[in-house]
C-alpha cells in the first residue's frame, strides 16, 4: 500500500527481506514490503526478486505535493504524501477535515482547480503510467473509465433537471460512443440493478428530486462504475447519510469490489468506517502522512499520538463507559503549517525535539510512523509508564 519518503523499487538492485507467513492484511502490503525485503541479509538475484516482488501496483502516489497560490501565502494542502492502492484491495485514507484528503484524491485525476492549485512535485502513477504528465485529451479518457471517483454530496453532483436515466446513458455513451442508445439503455438499467435499485427500469424515470439520500448516492455509484473502471476514488460517499444507508452503501463497495476485483481509495474522516472497510490505512494530518500500516494492525496497535488522539475521541465499540478524549486545538491552515512536526501544537508529547520534522520511518513490517517518540528508541524508552506512544509494545 504505502510509503513516504522513499522510493519505488523499479530498479535494481532491490534490498529484499524474505517474509513468511504473513497474514491477510499484509500479504500484498505495501512499499515496506517491496522497498524492504532482504533475503538473509543478503541482496537478491534478479529471479528470486521477480518471484518474491508483488504484482505491480494500480496506484502508486510517491512524494506528491499539491499547493494552492492564496493571498494569505502558499498553501501546502497534500504536501510529501506517498501511498498505493492494490486491485481488489480498499485503502483508508483517514484524518480531520482540512489535512488535504479530497485535494489528494482530485489530484489523482488532475482535478485540482488550477489556478490557484498547482502540483508542486512528485508523481501518481496508475498502471505504472504517470498520470501527471498525461495531455488533457488522455486524462479525460482515464477520468471514468479507468478511475472513478465518487463524492461526498450526491445532491450536488446529479443534475436536477434530467432524469437519472438520461444521465446514466450519458455516461454510458461518454466512454463507449459507438453503442446505440437502446444498448445504452439497457447498460444502465443493468447498472442501477447492480447497486441494488429495485425496479431499475421505473427508476430510469425519476428525477434526482424523486429519490432518498441513499438511493441517490447509489445512482452516483452506478455512473462511477458503468464503464468498469479498475479504480474508485470514493470521497465521504456516506458522510451525508444516516447510518443505516451508510451501511448498505458501504455493503454495497465491497460487494462490487469483490465482484469487480476494484482497488478502492476511501477517503473519509470516520475511523469506525475505516475499521469496518478497509484493508490498508493512512491518517494524514496537515498534508503529510502520519502514519500507514495495515487496518487491523493500527487499531490494535495505534502509535501516533494523533492517531491515538482520533481513536481516543470515538466511543469503544464493546459499550464500555469511560470519557471521551478530544484532540486540543484545530488542524492548522496550510499556509501557518509550525515548522517541525506539524502536530505539535496539538501534541501532549511533544518536546525540543519536535521542532525538527519528523520522517515516516517503519517500526514493524508494513507500519510506518513519522514521530520523534517512535523512531529513536532512546528517547521513547526514556519517560517508560507515562503512556507514552511508544509504550505500545511495537518498539
Ligand atoms: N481551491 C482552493 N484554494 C485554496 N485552498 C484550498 C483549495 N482547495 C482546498 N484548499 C485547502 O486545502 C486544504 C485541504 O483541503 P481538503 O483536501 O479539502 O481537506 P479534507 O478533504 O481533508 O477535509 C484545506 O485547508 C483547504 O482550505
Ligand atoms: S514528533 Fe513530537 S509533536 Fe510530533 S507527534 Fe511525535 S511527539 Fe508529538
Ligand atoms: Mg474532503
């Protein structure tokens, strides 16, 4: 899934580190395990890499920078973040509003409003094709055909005065121009069925004023997926809905993802949902990563003291009593980013050592933290029983 601040391994020779065994989650996870490897200590021949490397990834994110031109200044809204997404696999991307989590997934499909926004450096590259660099004529034939991206507000991406139909063939025929409308027809229809609308061929008809939230967001999904793209960028898709409907959408992704073999990216500021559907997670804060590892591993092993922060302010799903904990202050504006760590403002930890930046350093295979506590074992051992984030057990 993930990295930052080291680089893809295309070429050789690749440092490899035999892992066995490994569980579920990590089996295809991440750069940790490309980048990482050693056989014995030793490197590897070019056969044994070909062997123990994974499948190229769909999406690889390496150092990307994303800034935004403003008269108060430059905004660093996604500003070194790298990670990868996997077919068939669903990655978290998790954080507060405002730490440049939508401004990262509208980048991937050169979305960003331009100007003021601007890509300041790095690269996202889908299929091993660098996407930044594509003519506006190629990107608009990756956009929706091979990623889709679903939003937030489904209200606001439909369009009021045409019946869902005429936008589903709209769609339809947006990537396949030589099919008839009939045929076009009958593809949406297939397509809403395919997200569990009853009687599709009714609801082809009705306008999007005629439909609940939930249903809505389902029509949304239909047009992402009719052109069967290998991924989906899903951005808050349930964040408007209420529980019930967020959970047969989310019912919903993963069936399709299964069925489809789709990478998923989802993007949300809900940790219960991240916990539930997804096997990878990064938590971004302030435009960086603070911290990647796989799903089940950071909410048995939470490190970062924001990541901590953020579970901390959920209720325990086992119903046990106990007060919330809410994280002090507010994300900083990207253009009054602290030097140093980003997070210590907000940080009950922080220390001298803090106005240094932090860099995203592995602790465990697959689990990268970018926290002064955690990558130099002196200090983290120092202070031991004050519950410190390091006094976790994964160090
Ligand atoms: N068009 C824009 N102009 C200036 N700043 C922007 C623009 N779009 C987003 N930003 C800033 O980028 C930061 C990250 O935004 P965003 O990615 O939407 O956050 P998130 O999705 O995590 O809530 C925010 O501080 C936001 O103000
Ligand atoms: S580097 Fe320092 S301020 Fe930042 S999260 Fe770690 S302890 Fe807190
Ligand atoms: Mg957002």
């Amino acid at each position: 899934m993930l990295q930052a601040g080291m680089k893809m391994c295309g070429a050789p020779p690749v440092k490899a580190r035999r892992v066995s065994g490994y569980p579920r989650h990590n089996r295809n996870f991440g750069l940790t395990s490309r980048i990482c490897r050693v056989k014995d200590g030793a490197w590897c021949s070019s056969a044994e890499r070909e062997v123990m490397l994974e499948p190229a990834p769909l999406l690889e994110i390496d150092d990307l920078r994303v800034y935004f031109k403003t008269d108060e200044g430059v905004a660093r809204a996604v500003d070194g973040v790298g990670l990868r997404v996997d077919s068939g696999r669903c990655l978290g991307v998790v954080g507060e509003s405002g730490c440049g989590k939508s401004v990262m997934g509208l980048s991937i499909l050169g979305l960003v409003p331009a100007p003021p926004g601007f890509v300041a450096g790095g690269a996202v590259r889908f299929r091993g094709r660098d996407l930044l660099s594509l003519p506006n004529r190629e990107m608009r034939r990756v956009r929706g055909r091979e990623i889709a991206m679903v939003f937030q507000e489904p209200m606001t991406s439909l369009n009021p005065v045409l019946n869902i139909g005429d936008q589903i063939v709209e769609a339809v025929l947006a990537h396949q121009r030589r099919l008839r409308r009939r045929e076009a027809w009958e593809m949406a229809c297939e397509a809403l069925a395919s997200v569990g609308m009853a009687s599709p061929e009714i609801r082809m008809a009705s306008y999007p004023h005629h439909l609940s939230g939930g249903m809505k967001q389902r029509v949304m999904i239909a047009m992402a997926l009719v052109a069967r793209p290998a991924l989906l960028i899903a951005d808050e898709p349930t964040t408007a809905l209420d529980v019930t409907i967020q959970a047969q959408i989310l019912e919903l992704l993963e069936r399709l993802r299964a069925e489809m073999g789709l990478g998923v990216m989802l993007i949300t500021h809900d940790l219960a949902v991240v916990a539930e559907n997804t096997d990878d997670v990064v938590v971004m804060y302030a435009g960086k990563l603070a911290e990647c590892a796989p799903t089940s591993r950071l909410f048995d092993n939470p490190v970062h003291p924001y990541t901590r922060g953020l579970l901390a302010s959920i209720p325990p799903l086992d119903g046990s009593p106990g007060r919330l904990e809410a994280i002090p202050g507010m994300v900083p504006r990207p253009h009054e980013f602290p030097s140093g760590c980003r997070f210590k403002n907000r940080c009950r930890w922080a220390e001298a050592i803090c106005d240094e930046e932090p860099v995203l350093a592995p602790i465990e295979e697959g689990h990268l933290v970018a926290c002064h506590l955690v990558a130099r074992p002196a200090l983290t051992r120092r202070d031991a029983g004050q519950n410190r984030p390091c006094d976790t057990g994964a160090i």
